[in-house]
C-alpha cells in the first residue's frame, strides 16, 4: 500500500467492496469505474447467490488487496454446515461448491475472518458482519450502537454482510444511520459524505453483487482518511446477463428477480 504526501501528511484511499457474491457483471461494471485508490480492501462474501463463482475468484485473486472472509465464503468452501441458510441460500452454496475450482475452493478457505487491521492505517478495521461477530447482522441503530461502544472501537469499522449501503455514527451520545440521499441520474452515481473527527463510524460500502436496499445497481464506497470521508457509489450493470447466467445455472429463479428488485 502506499499513500499520497497531501500538505505534509500521508494520506491514505481505501476502496471498498463488498458482498460480490459471484456477480460478475455487477463486478466487471464497478471495475471499469473505479477510481484512483491506495489500496483494495474486499469485506468478504465473494461467492454465493450468483452463477459465476469461478471468474469472480479470479478476477479478485488478480488485484492485490485485502479480503475478509464472509459467511457464504466459509460455507461454500465447506469449512461450515449449511445448516444456518434459508433453503434457497444453501442450494445456491450446493451448486457454488460444485462448482468452484479446487483451487479457488483452497483459495477461499484460507481467506481470514474479520476483524482485520493493516499496518499503516490507525484506527481502522475491516469486519464482514461486526467487530463482535462475522454472522452479525447490523441493520439498525440499535444493533450498531452495541459495536459502536466497544472499548476496542478504533473509530472507523467497515462492514458488510447486510448489503444495505450506508452505516451508523455514534455521536454526541447518539447513534443514527448515516442517511444517503443520491441525486436520481442514469449513469453512475456517487454521493460524499464527510465523517466528524469526534465520532465513531460503521461504513457499510453496500454490495456489489445484490443489494437490499431497494436499488438493483451495484454498490461500492472510497474512504480517503484525510481528512475523512466516504464517497458511495451506485453503478448500473448487465443486469440480464447476470440473470440469465443464474436461470442457464439451474439456479433458483428467485435469485435471479431479487437482483431486478434490489432485494
Ligand atoms: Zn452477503
């Protein structure tokens, strides 16, 4: 990694994404946008829902960068029963199994679990679910306020997991979401939200491969630490292809309408 000198100080870009899940228009779409970076940081859940796990894999093994594990790369790589997914999520992670190279298996088990930290970069952490626990939901400030507490916090956590893009700001005794507002366009659409220095953030990059909040296109973040903010971005994507890609798949046809819902 390395950062810009920016007035005397060393500045630092993060690029996060999250939740790919083997979609990989959506991916290939973000890709082609992205901006300038220092370094990659991918909050887990490469695999899973989506038909193409393989090319997903790849096209991450091939950008440097630091990955979290998520709960569909622990349970598509075998390393944990199916038994806690809805019935859908586990026939998705049968085929994602099947289906996966034995190198890209051996690949995604040896990803490691959250929280990760990374030298050079105080005060931040990288989680898939929460500090507490990578299965952990954080869906509402209640939830948030719990993590947001911990003594350990170290002020900015960047999560995923929910694939609601976003977070929760713990401030002056409150936590609330950190509310999004984007201008309607039919490109690509990007938001900057400037952090406090005097709070605590969860950032919530949202998800590349199947959002849940309401809009179908593909969602990442840049976090620039000087001084502090977080840029979000929605990107439409071959969102048919990737459809058919699911139904060719066999794959349940649920999966494929969720992506049209964003949901
Ligand atoms: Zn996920």
């Amino acid at each position: 990694m390395s950062g810009r000198c920016r007035g005397g100080t060393l500045t630092v870009r993060i690029l996060l994404v999250s939740d790919v899940h083997a979609n990989l228009e959506a991916l290939e779409a973000c890709l082609a946008v992205i901006p300038e970076h220092d370094l990659l940081v991918n909050l887990g859940d490469v695999v899973g829902y989506n038909a193409s796990p393989n090319e997903v894999c790849e096209r991450l093994q091939a950008m440097k960068g630091l990955i979290v594990r998520g709960n569909h790369d622990r349970a598509c790589s075998g390393l944990t029963d199916l038994n806690e997914f809805n019935p859908i999520a586990a026939l998705s992670a049968y085929w994602t199994r099947n289906t996966l190279s034995p190198d890209n298996l051996e690949w995604l088990r040896e990803l490691r679990p959250g929280p990760l930290r990374r030298d050079g970069l105080p005060g931040v952490e990288f989680v898939h679910g929460s500090p507490r626990d990578e299965d952990e939901y954080l869906l509402n400030p209640s939830a948030a306020e719990i993590s947001l507490r911990l003594p350990n916090h170290l002020g900015r956590i960047f999560f995923g997991h929910t694939h609601v893009q976003g977070g929760f700001v713990l401030e002056n005794g409150k936590t609330r979401p950190v509310a999004l507002r984007f201008e309607r366009s039919t490109g690509v659409a990007k938001l900057k939200v400037p952090l406090g220095s005097g709070a605590r953030y969860l950032i919530n990059p949202g998800s590349v491969g199947q959002p849940r909040d309401g809009d179908w296109r593909a969602a990442f973040a840049l976090y620039d630490d000087s001084p502090g903010s977080v840029t979000f971005y929605r990107v439409p994507y071959e969102l048919q292809q990737a459809q058919e890609r699911i139904y060719a798949a066999g794959l349940p046809e649920r999966l494929a309408v969720r992506l049209g819902h964003g949901r």
